[in-house]
C-alpha cells in the first residue's frame, strides 16, 4: 500500500518508499497485494478525483500546471514529482506527468443494477488497449456495465485504464466470471444475449423493435473469436456486415457499432 503522510495537506515531494509503492502498481501482484492500481494521464485522474474517497494519493509535476487538479483533489495527499521520477511512474512516452493511486473496488455481478438494457461481455479479450476501449464505448452508448470473462486482461491494468480514458470510473466493470456464468446471469436479468462473430445473421437486417430489447453483446478474443461452447450458449450470433476490402474489424470497433446499434433503438423505441 501507498505511505502518505499523516499531517497537514501540505504540497512534499515524492518520497522514495511512495515512488517504488506506486511502480508496483505496474504489475498485477503489485496491484493484487496493494488492493490499488496506477491512473495516468489528465482526464483519466479527473475522472477519478470524482470519487474522491477512492484516491489514495496524487502525484503530479508541476501543481500550477495541474491547478485544476489540485483544486479538485482537496483533502487527498498531493506529492510532487520531478522528471526522473515521472520517468519511473510513466507509461507513455510523453507524459502528462499527473498520476493517482486509486482503492480498487470492483464491482461483482450481484452487484450490478437489475433490469439492465445494455451490456458487453467481453469473453478471454486480452489486448488491453482493446479492453480499455470497449469500456469506454459502452460508456459512451450508455451500457450498463462491462463484464471481463476469467481469462481476460484484468481492468486494473495500466493500458486498460489509460485506453478507458476514465470511463472505467463512470460503469461497473466485473473482472473473474467465465462466458457461462456471465451469460447465464444475463439470461436470468432478461437479456437476449448476441454474440458478435462471423456467419451470424446480418446485423442491419435486424428490425428496430428487437435491437431494442434488453441485450447483451458478447466480444471473442482477438485472435480466435468465440469457441463453439460460448456460441451455443447465445440467442443468436450476429454479424456486421463489411462492404469494402477489409477482411475483419478491430474487436473495439465492432464493439462501438454493436453498442451504438442497440442503443440508438433502445432510445428511439416506441412506448
């Protein structure tokens, strides 16, 4: 766990212990043992200073630079960073030099909020940017919540946070059950659930008034798709259809136009 000071909110500069504390965080043991992960980045730190219970600690730079920031994160401990430290702490090759070490809380499937219209089950996805991706997406569309499948990159990790660009503080994201338990709690909350793969039924032949019914959308892994054991456990598989050369779309951009077609008829759906 991250050491911070216990007196006053007084502006210190990183100590050493806090710098290897927060380069754990890197790392899935490190973030296991801790019960924390690393936030880089502005908009993704803005984003979690929303629930500033949460924030363990703010590191940043320059605080005149990052003034909106320090304003926000009243009552939190703030250190100062130099370069070689930032250097430390980073992951990107230019850094917005601001990080927070954020309590994780995830959230549980019993814990997700009943009668759901839009999810996205992510089945085995293992590219992180890509599962940052999706969840921010489905943030975008206004799902419900995300599911990570046992198999799947964690939502803790740093490229998964940063690729969220915060949108992992704004939906549930459930890391841990495998493809049946989620679809089966998807079946038991009155979700169709349609997996998203090749050979299924075209998507924009599909009526409005069933893309509008409570959905879930089931995502395979980048490399392989959905094995035939997910497959027989949807509704129905759906594909999307490509008019040009491309051979495949990347598994975030048909996550965003499955999401964006379910959602726009759910909103435009007929009392």
């Amino acid at each position: 766990m991250i050491e911070v000071d216990s007196g006053p909110d007084a502006l210190v500069p990183i100590s050493k212990a806090q710098v290897r504390s927060a380069r754990r965080l890197h790392h899935r043991k490190g973030r296991q043992s801790a019960g924390e992960f690393l936030v880089e980045g502005t908009q993704a730190v803005r984003e979690a200073l929303a629930n500033p219970d949460e924030v363990r600690l703010l590191i940043v730079d320059d605080p005149d630079r990052h003034g909106e920031l320090v304003a926000l994160a009243d009552g939190i401990p703030l250190v100062v960073a130099d370069r070689n430290e930032i250097s430390q702490l980073a992951e990107t090759v230019m850094s917005q030099g601001v990080f927070a070490v954020v309590r994780d809380t995830a959230a549980r499937l019993e814990d997700l909020t009943p009668e759901p219209k839009l999810v996205v089950i992510c089945a085995e996805v293992r590219d992180p940017g890509n599962a940052g991706t999706v969840i921010r997406c489905a943030d975008a569309f206004g799902a419900d919540a995300v599911i990570l499948t046992r198999g799947s990159v964690e939502r803790t990790n740093p490229k998964t946070v940063r690729a969220s660009v915060g949108s992992i503080f704004h939906l549930p994201v459930v890391s841990g059950p495998d493809a049946a338990q989620a679809i089966s709690w998807a079946h038991d909350q009155g979700l169709q659930v349609f997996a998203a793969d090749a050979g299924g039924r075209i998507l924009d032949e599909m009526s409005r008034s069933e893309l509008a019914r409570p959905t879930a959308w089931v995502l395979g892994n980048e490399a392989w798709g959905l094995p035939d054991e997910v497959i027989d456990l949807v509704d129905e598989v759906v594909s999307i259809p490509m008019w040009g050369r491309a051979e495949s779309l990347n598994l975030s951009t048909a996550a965003a136009v499955c999401l964006y077609t379910s959602a726009s008829a759910q909103r435009h759906e007929i009392p």
